[in-house]
C-alpha cells in the first residue's frame, strides 16, 4: 500500500530580474517572490524551484510548477509540507 504524502498548493507572483533572489513577502493568500533570472526560455521558473527548494530544505523534485509556466502569477505544489511550516520557513521572524 503506498504512503501518502501530503502535498500543499501556494499561489505566488514572481518577479524575474530583480537584483537577487529573496521572499518579497506574503499578503492575501500570496507569496511574492524575487528572483534574479529573466523570464526566458523558463530561466526563472528554474530559478525559482532552486531558490524555494534551498529556502524549504527540501530536494527540488519534491516542488512543482502547476499552474502559470508562462506567467508572473503562479501556483506552485510542495510535496510533504503544511501551508504553516511552508511560510514558516520562508518569511522572516
């Protein structure tokens, strides 16, 4: 019988180009998220799944991109986390 593992949504804006990788903050429901690649041929995307799997302290293959490959606004799932631990996490203090 297969273990279930949990798996939590987060719906995030990103913005490609900044001038380094970091959490912008979270407010209604959304993270906002700095990252430094330009939106070319999926650099931020990539990115972005390296930068939160090293924020999280999880293995890339455990983040997906589910929702908005091709746009600023995206909903991403994390594989073994709860909403609480994920923000944990990721936002200072």
């Amino acid at each position: 019988m297969p273990i279930l593992v949990s798996q939590t949504k987060i719906s995030l804006v990103v913005y490609p180009n900044a001038a380094r990788n970091e959490v912008a903050g979270f407010a209604e429901g959304v993270l906002r998220v700095k990252v430094s690649a330009s939106p070319v041929k999926g650099k931020a995307n990539k990115e972005l799944i390296a930068f939160l799997s090293q924020r999280l302290g999880v293995g890339k293959d455990r983040l997906s991109i589910i929702k908005g490959h091709a746009t600023r606004n995206k909903v991403i799932a994390i594989d073994g986390l709860n909403q609480e631990e994920i923000l944990k996490r990721l936002l200072p203090g």
